[in-house]
C-alpha cells in the first residue's frame, strides 16, 4: 500500500482545488475560508463544476448535503447529477446553487419544540472550511443545518460560531503582547476513539445488542480483564486484518489515523488520529465511527460504540485532546522551557483554569448520557466531579506566583534504565493522570469524560466558548493598562488564588477525592438529569447568547431533547430488558427444570430409593430465581408504565434515575444468578465468555 498516494485521494482538498480552479476562484475560495468572507454565487458555480468534474472522475454518480443534526448521528440524502437534455438523453450538471444550499424536512429531526411537524422546511448550508469528500459512490459536502426560521439544528453551527468566538478573543491577548503576525487562532482536536468488536453471528443473537447497544443482562466469565493481558497486547490476525482495512479507508478520506491498540478490556481497542482543526476533527469523527462499523461488517464483526457495552469489565471513551494554535503554527498552550517566565502561556492557561472552573456543570453536560452515566465515576474512567490535573512543575509554578516565592524548577533529571546498552531517557516533568477528566498533557488538555458515541462537537462548543469568556474578561482587564507588566502579574496571582480548588494532582478513584471535593465546594453532578438541572442557570444562558454561539431559545430545545433522548433510551432498555426475561430468561430456566425433572424421575424410576439430591438442589436455585425474576420483571414494568405516564421530560427523566435504573439493576441482578445455573445448550443467548474472547 502507498500510503502518501492514496492518503487523501477521495477528498477534495487544497491541493485538488489549486489544481483545478482557476487563480482567481482559487484565491477567492480561499479568502472565504480563511477570514470567513461570503462566497459569490459565481465562485461557487465554478468550484460546484470543478467539484463535479472530479467526483465523475472517482466513481461517483450523487451528490448529499451531509449534515449533522442534533440526535448526535450524521444524515444525508443523495441526489444524481443527472439533468435532462432532450431526446430521453442526460447530462451531469452540478450548480452552485446547488452546492451552497439544500433543502430538507427540518420537522423529523429532534428540534426541542422549535419547529411543529407541520412547519417541515429546513436548509443545508455548505461549509467551505471542511473538504468535500467522495465515499459510496457520492460526493458528500458537509454542511450545516437550520431551520426555515433560522435556528441552528444541528452540532456544527455552534462549533463554527463558538470557533470564531474565541479567536477574536484569543486575538485580542496576541495583540496585547505585541504579536502583530497571527492573523487567526483555532482550536485544535485529536479525538481517541475507543471501541469493543464482536462476532457478528453472535451479535445477531443478542436483542439487547442489536436494540440498545449494550448488554443488558450477562454475567462475568471466568476470566474478565484482571490479569491485564490484554491491554496493548498482540493483535489478532482478525482484528489486524480489520485495523488494517480501517486505516486504509480513513487515510482515503484524509483521516489522520496515527495509533491502534488492543485496550485494557478483552475485544476493547483504540484507534488515535493526529490533532487537526476542532470542524475538521468533528467532521472526521463522525465519518471514523460509521466506518469503524461498515469495514467491521466486511469481516464478519460488529463494532460496539456504547459506552458501557459490557458489565465488570471497563467501558470505552473518547479522549478529547484540546489546545489553540495561531495561523502560523505556533500552539498557544506551550510552556516553553521555562513556563514560568513565559507569561502568555500562564495567561491561557488561567484562562482555561478559570472557565473550567467557572463552568464545571457545562463540561459535565457535554458529556452526559444515559451510555455515559454507567461509564464515569466506575473506577475505569474519570469520575463524575470535574477537576484538572497540571502536574508537578505547573503546580509549582503556580504556587510560587500565588505566594510570591521564588521558582524551583522540577530538576531534568534521566531516568537511569539500569541497562548499559540503553541510554539515560529525559524524564517529563509532567506525568499522566488517567484519573482525571480534565489533563494537561504537555501543550495540551484532555478532556478524558467523552463517551465513546458522543459527537464531539458539543463538549467543544462548550470549551471554546468558557475560555472565550475568560480572555474577553482578560484582555478587558488588560487592554489600556499604563503598566501591563504588573497588571498581568497581579491578574495571573488573582486568577490562582479564586480558582485553584479546580486542581487535583491526585487519585480521582478514590474515596476521599469525593469528600474533599465536597469541601471544596466542586459539583458532583452523577446523572445527565442531574447535570440538565444546571444548563438553563442565568450564567450560561447569559454567556451563550452574548456570544452569538447559541440563543435562549436554542438553549431550550438542547435542554429538551437530551432529556427527551435520556428517557427514550431507558424506555427501549427497559422494554428490551421485559422482553428478554419473558421470551428468553424465563423460558430457558423453565426448560432446563423441565430437563433436570424428567431425568430425575428416571432415575428414581430405575434406581430405588434415589435421592436425586443434586438435581433437586439445581431445580430449587433455578424455580427460587426464576420466581423472583418474575416479581422483579413485574415491578419493573408497573414503573415503567407509571414513567410514560409523565409528561414533563425533566420529571420523566428522573423518575428513571430514581427509580427505573434501581429496579432494572434488581432484575439483572437475579436474571445473572439464573444464567451460570443452565446448562450450556439452555443458554438463551451467547455469554460474555462467547463475546468476549471468541473473536
């Protein structure tokens, strides 16, 4: 495989743009991109032909506006380039009206209650700043989507205004230290991906799988993930041939894709890509998760993205590695080789300690799911509480500013390998902290609480927009100060003192993080309801509509839908779960009874005076689980009924956290007694043990 050739050849990129338009359009398309400038309709009928050209070339006969609305997914629809020419003949035209602007059924996607389902007109807009790209036979152009009356519904409208939000901010702080060079700042993603693969015979098997994506019931095999054998170990072929496919297709579409391994999970693995612009990674991850399952199916896999697919073994999360960049390449977010010293760094850097401070209850949002909430806080992922780790050298750095004592720098010392042949390796100052969901990690932040479904387009509004914030709040403070010097001094000092109780270099599995968090007055937000009872406070619906990144009423609908969403997929698991114990758990133990019953009386038949004493003893566990299984089933489903009986999505919402999700957990509880009990060939569906490690 020639990776430099086929890397990027079904995108139409820079590099195909330049070489296909004229000078002039070239230039103009690129001053759309770059300064965000409109685009003339006759530009864009002159790229939409170039495009078109080149998409025929490739293979492809359609076209889609592909868009990303806000159930969190992808949509498109696919139109040919055919017109009529006249004596039953064709030709393939493509117009810029055509590139720049769609149109779609704007009522059958989640709206929160901004549009009825009889005001149907929704737009597609194209988006220049993300490349164009052919897969299936069409030309895919991402775009954005709104409706008649202007609302943003979908996740890239607000990354893209939440993106130029926080570069006039950023911009701003250059100016104020005399950089008069850059003439943008962008945020910059590197999105890891965790996913489970299973064997597609035995994924069909499983109805939970099929309609909720996880497992809903299952108990532990013998082994699970404790001897830690798994974790970066040796691929098999199997899943090799399917990493390989995947790169193969990624890097075809441009996708950077730089690291796979085996994770810690049996049938758990990773795939990382290099950091590209936040609109481009976003793109690029959505487009990475439907072709994780697509190439999965080509080798008889089924590519798991839930969060928690999987009960006692860990769950899968995506690693949102975050910093800000000038035009000119250099990140934002470097320390240098002497950090404390260098007072831009520290300058940004307080801005993000404070925003992440500031707004704890949006981050947590961000990443609340029904998926998500049985991920974090279980001693595999961050917990619940949002804080930052920043390392030893940066804590130092900052206590010495906050108590106006000199700076020892953390020593560069080399860790000896013990090994002569081995050279002595520079030892980072900066340790990793998987504990936490919030890291710096050297020029950047990873925000470790991503479910691994999740688009991460929305946590990155969120970030984006809280630092914006906080440099519009510094750079007010800064600019036209007759002594900047001591003025940034005094502010760095400040921002330290009223924000550090966000920093936590330490254990976040353990206990006492949870009491001192307490104490220090950080919210401990376990549940998307819990953290939807935040997201409507008068500060973030102040912050957002300031900054143009969302309006109250958009804030609202968000509001709406996930709590919407929240309780349609308890309602599916729920309905999946009543379906399982009636058609398949109970049916299986009342056969197996039935099995070891008949061959108890044949023996007592043949043997006189037999006991049957282990046989009696097997149908007394199984005949007292299946019993209770049939109660708990019972009450499970009266507070599901009294659940669709609400009509207030928060009150709904809560009543399957507080009650629903326990009484499922009691049920799942016996109906995994009952499996280990049944005979191998009485199983009603394949085990974790088939799941897990027959791949």
């Amino acid at each position: 495989m020639n990776v430099p050739e086929i890397f990027g050849s079904m995108v139409f990129n820079e590099e195909v743009m330049e070489a296909r338009l004229p000078k002039v359009t070239y230039k103009s398309l690129k001053k759309t991109i770059q300064e965000g400038s409109p685009l003339e309709l006759e530009v864009a009928n002159v790229v939409a032909n170039a495009m078109k050209d080149w998409a025929l070339e490739k293979g492809a006969t359609h076209f889609t506006h592909w868009f990303q609305p806000l159930n969190g997914l992808t949509a498109e629809k696919h139109d040919s380039f055919i017109q009529p020419a006249g004596n039953s003949r064709v030709i393939m035209e493509f117009s810029g009206k055509e590139l720049v602007k769609g149109e779609v059924d704007g009522s059958s996607f989640p709206s929160g209650g901004l549009r009825a389902t009889f005001e149907a007109r929704g737009y597609t807009a194209w988006d220049p700043t993300s490349y164009a790209f052919i897969k299936d036979g069409s030309l895919y152009i991402p775009t954005a989507f709104c409706s008649y009356t202007g609302e943003s519904l979908d996740k890239k409208t607000p990354l893209l205004r939440s993106m130029e939000v926080l570069n006039g901010q950023a911009m701003r702080i250059l100016r104020l230290f005399g950089n008069t060079s850059a003439k943008r700042v962008v945020t910059t993603v590197g999105p890891e991906q965790e996913y489970f693969l299973i064997d597609k015979k035995l994924w069909e098997q499983r109805k939970d799988l099929i309609f909720t994506g996880r497992t809903l019931f299952g108990s532990m095999p013998p082994k699970g993930q404790e001897m830690d054998d798994h974790y970066y170990g040796s691929i098999k072929p199997r899943i090799a041939d399917f990493m390989a496919d995947l790169d193969a297709e990624l890097w075809k579409l441009g996708i950077l894709s730089k690291t796979k391994h085996n994770e810690v999970a049996p049938a758990q693995h990773e795939m990382a890509p290099i950091f590209t612009t936040t609109n481009l990674s976003a793109d690029q991850n959505q487009l990475t998760m439907q072709i994780m399952k697509q190439v999965a199916l080509k080798h008889g896999l089924y590519c798991l993205l839930a969060e928690k697919p999987f009960a006692g073994v860990n769950g899968s999360g995506k690693h949102n590695n975050w910093s800000m960049s000038t035009d000119d390449g250099f990140n934002l977010l470097e320390p240098g080789e002497t950090p404390r010293e260098n007072a831009q760094f520290l300058l940004f850097l307080m801005a993000v300690i404070q925003a992440v401070d500031k707004h704890q209850d949006l981050l947590r949002d961000s990443v609340a799911s029904a998926g998500n909430d049985h991920r974090l806080g279980a001693n595999e992922a961050p917990p619940a509480i949002i804080s930052m780790f920043i390392g030893d050298e940066l804590q130092a750095v900052l206590d010495s500013i906050e108590n106006g004592t000199p700076y020892s720098p953390v020593s560069k010392e080399k860790m000896q390998i013990g090994v002569s042949v081995l050279p002595g390796i520079p030892k980072d100052t900066t340790d990793r902290n998987r504990t936490s969901p919030f890291a710096f990690t050297g020029n950047k932040f990873e925000f470790r609480s991503l479910g691994s479904s999740l688009s991460i387009s929305g946590p990155n509004v969120v970030l984006n927009t809280i630092v914006a914030e906080t440099l519009d709040e510094f750079a007010s403070k800064l600019e036209g100060s007759k002594d900047l010097n001591a003025d940034l001094q005094s502010l760095i000092k400040e921002t330290i003192k009223n924000h550090k109780k966000i920093i936590f270099n330490g254990n976040g599995y353990d206990d006492e993080w949870v009491k001192e968090a307490e104490k220090r007055g950080l919210m401990n937000l376990r549940t998307l309801p819990d953290a939807m009872e935040h997201y409507l406070d008068s500060k973030n619906v102040e912050m957002f509509t300031k900054y143009g990144v969302y309006t109250e009423t958009e804030m609202k609908s968000h509001h709406e839908i996930k709590l919407e969403k929240y309780s349609k997929t308890l309602n599916i698991e729920v309905n999946t779960m009543l379906d399982m114990i009636y058609q398949d758990i109970l049916p299986a133990a009342y056969a197996y009874m039935n099995t070891v019953a008949e061959s108890a009386a044949k023996v007592q038949a043949i043997v006189a005076g037999a006991k049957c004493s282990a046989q009696v003893n097997v149908l007394k566990k199984v005949s007292e689980f299946a019993d209770l299984l049939d109660k708990e089933a019972e009450k499970l489903e009266k507070l599901h009924e009294a659940a669709e009986k609400i009509e207030n999505v928060a009150e709904q919402a809560r009543h399957y956290v507080d009650k629903v999700i326990p009484q499922m957990e009691n049920a799942r509880k016996i109906a995994d007694s009952i499996e280990p009990l049944l005979g191998e060939k009485f199983k009603p569906y394949p085990s974790y043990a088939d799941l897990l490690f027959r791949v």
